[in-house]
C-alpha cells in the first residue's frame, strides 16, 4: 500500500478536532485506495463513545490532530478489494475499536487481534502500517482490511448496530470468557451508561438475575422497566447493600469514576468474579477481600474478532437492541459534551448517512 492515495483525492469528508479543546468541524481527507484484501465501506452511522472524548481533549497525551474520532462502525460495503471472499457490495457491516493487528501472534491466530502481541492498530489515531494515521468513522467512508470488518443482519438497524462494536463487544465478551451465560446465575452491573444497560441486555438474555447498582435513585424505574432489571440497589445505601451480601455469582463494573471496590467484593460468592471494564485511576482493595470467598477480579478490553461476529450476530438472533439517540453530526459537540454529564439513554449514535455531506 506504499502507493495509498496515489490517485485518489481528498474525498472523503469528516469532521475532526483541530486541537485540545476537543471541538469537531469538518475536515476532508484522503483515504487509502482499496487494496487486495480491503473493504471500502460507506458509514451509515457511528456511536458516540468515551473514547471520543480521550481523544479528542488528549486526555492520554498522545494525540494527533486533525483527530477524526469514531470507533463504532455501521455502514454499507461499497467496493472489495479482488481477494476478499467475505463481503460483496451491499452488504451491511461494522468496523470497531481496532483496523489491523500483526495477524501472526497466538492471540491473532486465536481470533483475540485486540490483545495482538505487537499492538493492536486502533480505528483512529494510530499510525496504521501504511505510514498513515488511522481517522475514524466520524466520516463518509472507511477502508479497511476485511479481517477487521464484520457481518450486520440484513434485518438488523445499521443504527443499532453501530453501540454493539464498541460499548457491545466490551461487555459481551468478558461475558462469555467468564461464563456468564448459565441460565440462573446472578450478576450485578455497577453504571447504567453505554456499556452497563447492554451489560443488563445480554445478562437477560442470557438467563440471569441482573442488579443494577447505582449512586441515584432515578435510574430504578428505567433498569427495572426499561431495561428488565430484576433488582436495583442505590450504592450508597448501606441497608441495601447488606441485604445482597454473598448474593451475586458475578459483578460487571463500567463505571470510570474512582469508587470503593471492597463493598462489591462483599456481595460476591464463594468463587465469583468480578470484572472491570470501566477505568478509574486506582484499583485499590483489601487482599482479604479476595483471599477470603476465592474472589476474582478481571480486566476486559473490547474484543477480538470472532467473539466480535459472535456477539452481532446473537444480537441479531435474540433481537437485542442498545438504546439510542441518533443525531446529526452538526449536533456530535454538543453530544459529546452531554456524554461527559451523563446526559444520555444510553448511547448517541450520529447518523452519517444523512448529515454528513459536502
Ligand atoms: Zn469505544
Ligand atoms: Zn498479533
């Protein structure tokens, strides 16, 4: 691909941060020209995630502008490359977190490319083997390897689509790797935002009994009703709390702000396991509090790309839907600031197809 862009112009539009101050504005681009293996997908949609917030303000120190964010992928294949035997134009796919991975270390050959010995390349801002910096799905197209692209049901809405490839695939897949899919087990999920209420969906669907914990009150009558929690526990209050001591098989904590751990380990069983998917800046806890029960606690990031088609396609199949509020891309500033406050059910997804145009 040393040739990219040899003839091809800036033609692909998207809306990018210029600089620490976050702010998206549209900002054209080139991107590479379909090679062998690759799919060129025009963007229906793209979630809006946490990350886009990371990035975007440099909150790691590692960004490079003109940023384009956009790390949950949907949209309608409409090139491939000649060696590309998984896709045909029309098809509806998504692209997640990651666009390319060294593809020859055990956790690629495993179909775990997120966890690729050499480094996973993300969606945006990254360097991609090209020389090129990866620019996300805030954008009218993407090409990509078709590794890294996975089948959407027809029957499937691309906007719903869009939270599973990031906020989706980071709850599914610790999940299944931690076996939570046993009809009658127990499971709390701490947070109620993007990644928590699907944490609720697929706990359901899988045949648990889910708790949601949360630090108000207000989000009972929605987890109970409209997310089909079997129990709500406001985390601050001791009484409840007590009451679900030992009562859970498995936790599942999204929430980013730092927070006690040892009172969620309190309500573990002998042998449970509590995962972390969201991150606060200190994991601190008492050994006893896993020592004593045989506790585990577990980090998860995204996931690679067989649990990734797994997971879409078990959506498909149990008709499970994230909840979401679609918007213009004129409007992804002011989401991503309501994003910071919490402002959402439960995920923003900007229609691209139909806002984003020259
Ligand atoms: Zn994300
Ligand atoms: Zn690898």
């Amino acid at each position: 691909m040393s040739s990219e862009n040899a003839n091809k112009g800036e033609d692909c539009l998207g809306w990018a941060a210029r600089d620490e101050s976050g702010v998206l504005s549209p900002y054209k681009f080139a991107r590479r020209a379909v090679g062998s293996d690759d799919v060129s997908i025009k963007i229906t949609h793209c979630g809006v995630c946490y990350a886009e917030v990371v990035w975007t303000k440099n909150k790691h120190g590692d960004a490079t502008y003109p940023l384009v964010p956009g790390h949950e992928i949907a949209g309608i294949v409409q090139e491939v490359g000649s060696n590309v035997r998984g896709f045909k134009v029309g098809d509806h796919v998504g692209v997640g977190t990651y666009i390319n991975s060294c593809r020859n270390c055990d956790y690629c050959n495993d179909g775990l490319e997120v966890y690729c010995e050499k480094g996973v390349v993300y969606t945006y801002n990254r360097l991609d083997v090209d020389g090129t910096m990866t620019k996300g799905g805030f954008s009218t197209y993407i090409v990509v390897c078709e590794r890294y692209c996975f089948r959407i049901a027809e029957s499937y809405p691309l906007a719903s689509a869009a939270p599973l490839l990031c906020a989706g695939i980071t709850v599914y897949s610790p999940m299944i790797r931690h076996k939570m899919n046993q009809p009658g087990k127990s499971l709390g999920v701490i947070g109620l935002g993007g990644l928590g209420h699907l944490a609720v969906k697929f706990g359901k669907a899988f045949g648990l009994n889910v708790t949601v914990f949360s630090t108000s009150t207000s989000k009972k009558e929605e987890s109970l009703t409209l997310l089909g929690a079997d129990n709500f526990v406001v985390s601050s209050d001791q009484e409840q709390m007590k009451a679900m001591a030992k009562s859970l098989d498995f936790i599942i904590d999204t929430v980013s702000a730092d927070h006690s751990f040892d009172m969620y380990m309190l309500l573990l069983k002998t042998a449970g396991v509590f995962v972390m998917v969201g991150a606060p800046n200190e994991v601190k806890l008492s050994p006893m509090s896993l020592i004593l029960g045989m506790k585990s606690i577990s980090g998860s990031v995204a996931g690679g790309t067989k649990e990734m088609q797994e997971m879409l396609d078990f959506c498909a199949a149990q008709k499970i839907y994230p909840n979401i509020e679609i918007v213009p891309i004129q409007y992804v500033n002011e989401a991503i600031e309501r994003l910071i406050k919490k402002d959402v059910k439960y995920r923003f997804v900007v229609d691209i197809e139909n806002s984003l145009k020259y």
